[in-house]
C-alpha cells in the first residue's frame, strides 16, 4: 500500500502550468516521504509511483536521478543538513526532512540548476504540502546551506551585481 502526503495527493489534476521537473520533484517528495513512513527500496517506491497516471507528466530522467540519489546517500545529505537546524534531524516533520534532502541532492549534484531555483522549488513543496509555516523553515535551512554548497556561485552573482 502507497502511503500518501497529508492533506493532497498526486492523483489530483496537475496543474498545466508545472514544468516536467516540477511534477518530477513532487513524485520524488511522495516517493521520500514514503520511504520515510513505511520503508522500501527506492526501486519498489519508483515502481509504485510510476502506476500513477499522472506519472506522465513526470521528467523520468530527473525523477529517478533524484529518487534513487536521494535515498542512496540519505545519511551523507544529513551531514549537510545537519549543522543548519535548530533540532536534531530526526525530529523534523516527514514532509520537511523530504524536502530538505532532494533540494540538498539538487544544491551538491545539480550544479546546471541555479540554487535560487532549487530553493524556490522547495519553498513551493513546502507551501504544498508541509505545515502552514514550514516553508519559512526550510528557506532558512537551504539559505544556509547554499552559503556552503554553493559558494562560488553566489560569489559570482554578488561580484556580477557589484559590477553592474
């Protein structure tokens, strides 16, 4: 059996306006918090997913890079994660420890993808589907964490705004 996000879940309509990775992202985020609650392998969880009608709107490329990177290394992400929280990790919400690990998967091994974007993505998530204020939270985590993982690009952009 799926367990399935509070409050909204995948098999709702999509929304025409979302971007492939959008969609991608929001499959992994179930396919996370899945795992979280009930276990699994990630590629029993993909397989799941995919049964999903609306798993054809989905970046399959995308999703299963993040999918399965995400829960290969969920112990090394936390090390990450870890040092930019206020708690200890396994005291976030399901949803929130969900989101925090993809967009850290995303900020270390997508690099072509702007950390703005990726923390944007993730504040969207969080709007979505966590608690009514766990978007601010998780903004401030991946802000911190961006400092670290992305720092020569956001050197770039301030030495490009001071140049303007």
């Amino acid at each position: 059996m799926m367990t399935v996000l509070p409050e909204t879940t995948l098999d709702k309509k999509m929304d025409k306006h979302k971007s492939r990775r959008r969609i991608a992202r929001e499959f992994v985020l179930q396919g996370i918090y899945q795992w979280k609650i009930a276990g699994g392998t990630a590629s029993f969880i993909e397989q799941q997913l995919r049964e999903s009608d609306e798993f054809k709107h989905v970046d399959e490329k995308h999703f299963s890079r993040l999918l399965h990177g995400v829960l290969q290394d969920v112990e090394g992400l936390g090390t990450h994660i870890q040092p930019c929280l206020d708690r200890p990790l396994h005291e976030l919400s399901p949803v929130e420890l969900a989101i925090l690990l993809l967009s850290t998967f995303e900020l270390i091994h997508h690099l072509e993808i702007p950390y703005r974007a990726i923390i944007n993505e993730a504040i969207e998530l969080a709007r979505t589907y966590g608690g009514s204020d766990g978007y601010k939270y998780v903004n401030g985590v991946l802000d911190k964490l961006a400092v670290q993982l992305r720092a020569v690009e956001i050197e770039a952009q301030r030495l490009a705004k001071t140049q303007a």
